[in-house]
C-alpha cells in the first residue's frame, strides 16, 4: 500500500524564478506541496535550512554562486534522509546519473517535469522507509528526523 505522503515542505534551490513556478505549480497540482520556498543563494540555503524542517530539497544543477556538489555533501552529511532531487535543464544524463551515484536522490530534466511527481513520491516513499528502519517511533517531518 503507498506511503500518504500529505503535503511537504520543499526547499527549491533554483535560480530562474520562471522555472521555480512551473515546479510548485507541478507539485501543488498533484496537491504534494504545503509550503515551497525558493533559495537562490548559499547564504539564503543556510539560512533556510538552518530556521525550518524540510521534507525535500529540489536542486538546480547550475544555480550562480551555489555549486551543486558542495551542496550535495553538505545535506548528505547533516540531514542524510533529507531527499535531494537534482532538477536541471542544462546538465545532461551522464553527469546527472554521476550525481545520482554520488548521493542525489533522484534526477529529473526540467524539460520532463511530468517525472517529478512520482521521482517525488519515490524519495519520501524511500526516506520514510529508511527512517522506520532507524527508529520506528519517529514522528515529525523526514527532516526533522533527520536532524
């Protein structure tokens, strides 16, 4: 039986405000979003990830001044069941499926965002599953059990 994954809270590191509506838009349509803040900075990421719980983060490949493999390591190394999805226009297959291997939890083209709901629920379904598998009693958002 699925996961009822409810509404998420969502941080979207993403440059390009155009592309940051078309995937809230995405995931308020298939109604997976609570709240959905867009950072565009390495000083606004830390400062989002530092003041809320997140359910998922959503990544730009190429976002000015916030580099992507950096990023990556550091929410794999404080929030380690906090699902990262890589979504990008601009960084093809074969680097994506690199950053799939190296700790993203998901890759989808922005050109393909009709792949983001199920990637979505794909990464919860799984974060929830690595979390009982820790601590069966855990409650709160993924995030915050990660913390």
């Amino acid at each position: 039986m699925p996961l009822d994954i409810g509404q998420l809270n969502v941080l979207c590191i993403e440059d390009t405000e155009s592309d940051y509506l078309l995937i809230e838009r995405t995931l308020r349509l298939a109604n997976l979003v609570g709240r959905c803040e867009r950072v565009e900075t390495t000083e606004a990421l830390n400062e989002a990830l530092g003041g809320s719980q997140w359910d998922l983060v959503l990544s730009d490949y190429a976002v000015p001044g916030v580099y992507f493999t950096d990023t990556l390591r550091h929410l794999l190394h404080r929030y380690p069941n906090l699902p990262v999805i890589l979504v990008s226009g601009t960084i093809g297959e074969i680097k994506a499926s690199v950053m799939v291997e190296v700790g993203a939890w998901d890759y989808v083209p922005k050109d393909r965002l009709d792949r983001l709901v199920p990637a979505v629920k794909r990464a919860i379904e799984r974060a929830s599953a690595q979390d009982t598998m820790r601590s069966p009693a855990a409650g709160g958002s993924i995030a915050e059990r990660s913390r």
